[in-house]
C-alpha cells in the first residue's frame, strides 16, 4: 500500500470533515471497495455503497425430497451441523479462501474470493464442492460420495437504482441451459460492469433419464430473474422456496408418488432468464464441483479468466502467509506450526468478518424525564418510560466494522469494535483507521455513538424488538481510543500502553508500521469528533459528588453509567456484573471512571502529537484528576480492592465490593503503574487462585463472592478474552519496567499467556470453533459459537514477547 500516496492525499484534503472519505487515498479505497461484507451469510460479496450489487451463495443436497427444505445453507447459523467453517486466510486488501466444513450435508463448500489489480480490476470468487468422507450415503450416492447430488445457488441483486440483465448467452431454454451465465449491469457507483457464472469442464451433473424430460434433456443451469423488492432482497432463501414450489407443483400435479423424478430434479428453480433486480441461478453437481465467478467493472482493459483467477487465490495466499510472519507472528512457547495455523485461523475470521452495514436505526429520541434517572427508583420508572415506547427509525447510517459473531451478533458493538480493531493495527493500520473513522461518523450532534448498531432491516430480523432500541444517554466503554492510543504507540508518538507489536519486536515491517504524517493528518481531522465524544461522556455520564453525604471533592471527575436495571447493567457491557443493590442515583461506578481515565489519557496524548498544546495541557489535569480520584473515591481499605460505590439509608457514601474485574479496572486499563501503593494488592487478588486466578484466564468474578457462578453467570465466573487481554498486557507493562513488583508480573504474564492460549487453542481443536467466552474450571468454550470477535485478541497474545516463566510458573508465587 501507497503510503505516501496516502499521507499526501490526507494533507492536501486539508480541513474537509473527518467523514469525508477522501482523508483516505483512492487507491486504498479501491482496494477496500469489495468484500465479502455479509459475514452474516456463509458467502456474500458487496461493495461498501450503499443500495448497491449485492450477491449470495445457497446449497444444499438433494437427495431426499424430506430434507431438502432444512438443509439450504444461506445465513450462518449456530446449529446446522457444522465441523467448523471460516476464512483459513483473508486479508480485505487482497481476498483469501474459505472452508465451510458442512457436515450435515456432506459437504466441504471452498469459497476463494480475489480482487483483481488491488481492486481496480474486479473480482472473481471460485465456488468447489468436496464431499466428505465421513458423509452418509444418500439416495441418491449409492456410487459413494462420488455421485453424490448437491444443488448450489447464486444470486445478485441490485438494491438501488441500477440494471441487471442475463444474456442468453448459450440460448436459454426452457429446461436450463448449459455453458457460462452473463449478467451485465450498471450503477451510478459501479458504472457498467459484467458478472460471469462459469460452467468449467470437469464437473458432473446427475444424469437424466427420467421420462418426465420433455422434448429435450434437461440441462444444469437455471436462470430465475426476477423483480422483487429491495428491501427483501436479503430474503433469498424464501424467494429460492417460491421459485422452486412452481416447479415442484407441477412435477406434483403430473406425477404420482412413486413416478416423480428424483429430488435433484424437481428442486429446481423456474428457468426464466432475462431482466429484473434480481438473478438467481441454479447449478446441480454430482460428487466433487468447481465453478467460478467473475466481476468485470467495463474499465478494465482486459477481463480475468478462470485462469487467472486461479494464479491469484495463489498469490493472495502465499503473500497472506508471508505477511503474518511479519505481522503477527506467534512468538515463545508458541512458536511452532500447529499455533501458527491456529493463529491464521482466528485473525483470518476477525477480519474476514468485517462488514459493511447500511440502514435506519431504531432510537428513542423522546427525552422523557424518566431518563433524567434523578430520583430514587429511577430504574423501574425508565422502564416504564421505555414501554411507552417513543422510539423512531433514524438515518439511513452506515457501518464499515468487524463484528463479534457472525452466527448471532453479525453487527457492530461499540465496545466490542475497540478490542477488534487491536490486532487488526498490527495488520493494516489504514484499515483500522477507516473502521475507526466510520464508527465516529455514526456520532450525534451531542456527541453520542449508539451501542449496538441494528442498520436496516436485514440486521433487524436477527434481533428481537424490546433490544432494538437505542437510546442517546446510554454509553459503552470508549474502547476506540484505546486503538487510538495503541496507533499513537505505533508511530512512535507515545509508549502506548496498548500494547502495539513492533513497539518490542523492533524488526516488524510492511504496513504495519503507520506513516506519522499519515496518522497526524488524520487524528486532525478527526478531533472535532473525539472532543465532542469525550465531553458527551463526561457530560452524561457525570457521577453525583454534591447531594449526598461524601467528602468534598476537589475535582468533580466521578462516574456513574445510564441505564441500569435492578439485574444489568448493560451499558457497562458487563451486563450482571454484581452492582450495588438497590439501584441508586448516587452510585459511582469503579468501571466507568477507569475507562474515562483511559480516554483523557488517550485524548491528552492525541492533542499533543497534533499539537493542540493548549488542549493537551487542559486533557492531562482531567486525566490527573481522574486518577487522584480513582483512589480516593473507588479504593476500599477495608476490603483492599477497587469497588463500587453507592449511597446507603443514611445518605452515607458507602462502597459495593465485588471483586473480580470491576474490582481490577484500573490496572486493566494502565492507571495503576508500577509504583502505585495498590498495585501489590491487585496483583495478589489477580494471582490467588481462590479468588480470580484459573487454570483458564482471570475469572470475571471471585470464587469467595456470594454471587459467583449464580443466576445467569455470564458476567459472573467465565473467562473472558477481553479482559484478560488487558490484564496481560498491564502485567507486561509491570514486567518491563523498573519496580517492587517487576519479578512477580513477570512471571504471572508468562503463566496467564500460556493458560490463556492454551485454553482457546484445545477449545478450537475439539469444536473447531472460537467461543465466546470459556469456562473457568474446565476451559470449555460457551455461550455463543464462533464467537471470532474479541476471543481473536489471543492472536495477540501470542504474538506478545514470551518472558521467562511459563508452565509452573504460578506455582512460584
Ligand atoms: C441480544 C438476541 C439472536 C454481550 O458481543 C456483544 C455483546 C457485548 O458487547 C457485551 O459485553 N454481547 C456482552 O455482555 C452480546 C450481546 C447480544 C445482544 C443482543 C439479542 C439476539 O438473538
């Protein structure tokens, strides 16, 4: 990648707005044009425009006339029967290959997706069918997995303004026709452009000698076009179970029972090409299968081949495998092939899974009072407030993000996205720079960034309505600016306490070594935005130091989240993390004020490396601030831990403890260095094994609280990644500097890599999935599958430098 290019573009586009993508070189916005940004379904590619060509990819075997209907693979889902599926490499400047190991089908399905001349000249995916040897036989393979029958389909649909049309390239017939399918199209965004299905030699097709072929043997591609709404055209299984019921019906009405054609044949899409917004083509295979398909836009001077499409899955792959070694590379103990392979696989899915999201949003913008949350029992009345339901759809907004699963949660989190975004700046800082300008650019005029964004109607139906709602005076910890902090480390502004690979690993090259001058050009174009961010948190999220019964503060830097229930708080993203019981408006919560230390520390350095000196100067007293009261406010000398605070029956200012990672915040978020008078006691917390230390990773809750493992138990012993990430990476902060307490973070860094990853690792090598979080006495993964979000950070972890210690290390505690 250009960077110079680039940093030259960001300065001469000067002071437009940070939304303006032109802060962002053509070049690269090229090469990031087409992805597969559906992550929701097994294979979908887009470009990142709104209401454009989108395309997707349905299987199925056909076989039995029962099953069919349960098994047409579209959306990835939780429990079809998978061995495991995901990209085994990606890189989105480039592309890389995906496996659907489908068991329930008997099917391997490879999807390799290209980008030709980084971008500029099209793409092409190549679609191969294997089938497994563990499949049953069917009805329809009594010649073995060799004659087994799938039936696939791809579509592409044009959302907005725009045509598509099928050529009849071959002489479209009645009953299918054979040879390449052509659909040629135009948009005001993509110009004309060209989209070819292929029919390579060398693969079967069931034969046909059923005498339900009428005049002539039935050929192997189908072409429904067809006009359907562009709000529906997600829907394309249903519109695939429309197009086939006619035919089916009619094979029905022809046939008894025992005379019907077999299953291969009556599942089959009306053959009706030409025009209409949508396509949707058919193919039957018998055994093993390949097929490619081309994007051409009609600048390109030559149109790729097959032939070339398969020289570029090559190259994308090697020079994919080359690159982690620079990048990400797995270092001692984990430096061997078996973690190298694990580790592509996981980063490959977190950056495989980014998307591109575009749509209106649901956002309660009615300000009832209620939300105010000033009186006592607030919860219960917002509750009521929100069952009024004010809520109204807002946008259309758009999202280029990475996800945290593409099964159950294929959208962004907020807070989520920051943790994403950690080794995806090791990768392509450039990248990670356009998430983080697309997430900004989803801010409010008040400087609200909504939580969880639902765009449109396809993310809508995946959620159900009381959580679709969005409110703008709830917040979600501010982990953008931890990525920020993690690029200033990057460009050698700042020792950044996000750990940033080649900060140690001096020998890093390629692109992830951010171009200074790129980064500067950049923050100052997004500043405006992260001040108005910064002020909106303090502004609304503001803790109550004057109406009840607390020492005087000096500073008024105390915080309490918006939006708790009696059970959760889910804003915190801690959801039932124990908290203060009953609520109160005059808690402090130990979390936030960690968090908003971590951002004024982040914006401090922000406005000094573009040098707003004045600002910096102002930044650093909150952060200051921030710190004195971190301790002052939030450390209990009784219980020698950090904890939350509330208001008891006298109006006294009186602490909640619960310890496990609200009660270790602010280490996890670099507020307690080396020298802090508390920091022993945190790491001891950290280290015992009856309170927070497993085998697994730190536990989000002690195994002395009353409340461990109970109720939901999702905040409440599991091992999270998230977490434990910033656990080690203070530990490594600890470890590499001069300090009381070096030795001892040193070789609990060593020992919570390995439980960490080894963890992860054995979890992934008996489902073949990452999980979302994983249990703490059996390192069992739970909760949700293919969880690729922030469970990817062991990625990370990994490539961290390997310390003395190791296995038995604890032991020496
Ligand atoms: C509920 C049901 C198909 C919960 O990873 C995303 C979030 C985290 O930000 C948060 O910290 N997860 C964690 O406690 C998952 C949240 C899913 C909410 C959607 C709707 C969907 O049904």
């Amino acid at each position: 990648m250009a960077w110079t290019e680039w940093a030259l573009a960001a300065l001469l586009a000067g002071s437009t707005a940070a939304q303006d993508t032109s802060v962002f070189s053509k070049s690269s916005n090229d090469s990031l044009l087409w992805g597969p940004y559906r992550p929701n379904v097994y294979f979908g590619v887009r470009p990142r425009l709104p209401k454009s060509l989108t395309t997707g990819l349905m299987w199925a075997r056909v076989e039995d006339f029962q099953s069919v209907q349960h098994n047409v693979r579209y959306t990835c889902e939780q429990h079809e029967g998978m061995a495991g599926y995901g990209w085994d490499a990606y890189d989105p400047r480039t592309g890389g290959v995906q496996t659907v190991h489908d068991k329930g089908n008997g099917i391997d399905i490879e999807t390799d997706f290209v980008k030709f001349d980084e971008g500029r000249g099209g793409w092409g995916a190549r679609i191969k069918g294997t089938p497994r040897e563990d499949a049953e036989p069917g009805a329809g393979s009594e010649g073995g997995v060799q004659t087994m029958k799938t039936a696939v389909w791809f579509y592409a649909g044009m959302e907005g303004l725009g045509s598509l049309e099928v050529q009849d390239a071959e002489g479209g017939e009645e009953l299918g026709f054979d040879g390449d399918v052509v659909i040629t199209g135009q948009s005001q965004d993509l110009g004309d452009f060209k989209l070819t299905i292929t029919e390579p030699e060398g693969s079967s097709h069931p034969a046909h000698a059923h005498p339900a072929y009428k005049s002539k043997p039935l050929d192997h591609t189908f072409v429904h076009s067809l006009q359907v709404p562009e709000d529906a055209l997600w829907q394309a299984k249903a519109i695939l179970f429309a197009s086939m019921k006619t035919t089916v019906d009619a094979y029905v009405e022809e046939h008894t029972e025992q005379k019907m054609p077999p299953p291969w044949q009556t599942y089959t899409i009306q053959n009706r090409p030409g025009e209409g917004n949508m396509h949707l083509i058919q193919k039957v295979f018998e055994g093993p299968f390949e097929f490619d398909v081309l994007y051409a836009p009609s600048t390109v001077a030559k149109t790729a081949t097959s032939d070339d499409l398969g020289k570029a899955i090559d190259a994308v792959v090697e020079s994919f495998d080359e690159k982690y070694l620079e990048a990400l590379k797995p270092q001692a103990p984990f430096n061997d092939d078996k973690h190298l392979l694990f580790s592509k696989s996981l980063f490959s899915n977190l950056i495989g899974g980014i998307g591109y999201f575009h749509g209106d949003q649901l956002i309660d913008r009615s300000y009832a009072p209620e939300y105010e949350e000033d009186n006592e029992g607030f919860w219960q009345e917002t509750a009521d407030a929100r069952a009024r339901g004010e809520q109204k759809l807002e946008g259309p907004y758009e999202l280029f993000t990475s996800i945290p699963s593409r099964p159950f949660f294929p959208r962004g989190f907020l807070w989520d996205e920051g943790f994403h975004l950690l080794p995806i700046v090791d990768w392509d800082p450039e990248l990670c720079m356009q998430i983080v300008s697309s997430w900004f650019n989803t801010m409010d005029e008040d400087g609200w960034i909504a939580r969880e964004q639902i765009l449109g109607v396809e993310a809508r139906s995946k959620v159900p309505v009381e959580f679709q709602v969005q409110y703008p005076h709830y917040a979600n910890p501010p982990t953008l600016f931890m990525v920020l902090d993690a690029l200033l480390g990057k460009v050698g502004a700042k020792d950044s306490s996000f750990y940033t690979g080649q900060q140690i690993a001096g020998d890093l090259a390629g692109n992830a070594l951010a171009n200074p001058d790129a980064v500067k050009a950049w923050l100052k174009q997004l500043y405006p935005l992260l001040q108005r961010n910064f002020e909106w948190y303090r502004r609304t999220q503001w803790g109550d130091l004057k109406s009840y019964d607390r020492p005087a503060f000096s500073s008024k830097e105390a915080f309490r989240w918006r939006g708790r229930s009696d059970r959760h708080i889910l804003t915190s993203g801690l959801d039932d993390y124990p908290r203060a019981q009953p609520p109160h408006p005059g808690e402090l919560h130990t979390d936030l004020i960690s968090w908003m230390g971590m951002m004024a520390s982040s914006i401090h350095h922000i406005a000094d490396f573009i040098g707003e000196t004045e600002d910096a100067g102002r930044y650093a007293k909150v952060s200051e601030a921030i710190k004195r009261n971190v301790d002052d406010l939030h450390w209990s000398k009784i219980d020698k831990t950090y904890c939350d605070a509330t208001v008891d029956d006298y109006e006294d200012s009186v602490h909640v403890c619960h310890k496990g990672y609200v009660s270790i915040f602010p280490f996890m978020t670099g507020l307690v260095g080396p020298d802090s008078a508390h920091l022993k006691d945190v790491l001891d917390l950290i280290a015992d094994e009856d309170e927070l230390w497993s085998p697994h990773g730190i536990r989000s809750l002690s195994k002395q609280d009353a409340l461990y493992g109970t109720d939901e138990n999702y905040w409440r012993s599991p091992v999270w990644m998230n977490m434990n990430y910033l656990v080690v990476q203070q530990l490594y902060n600890i470890a590499t500097q001069a300090g009381p307490h070096q030795k001892k973070a040193s070789t609990m860094y060593a020992a919570l890599r390995r439980n960490l990853v080894e963890t992860v690792y054995q979890s992934w090598l008996e489902t073949g999935f990452a999980w979302e979080q994983y249990n703490p006495e059996t390192g069992a993964g739970q909760r949700t599958q293919h969880f690729t979000g922030w469970t990817s950070l062991v990625v990370k972890i990994m490539a961290m430098p390997g310390l003395e210690g190791g296995k038995g290390a604890h032991d020496e505690l």
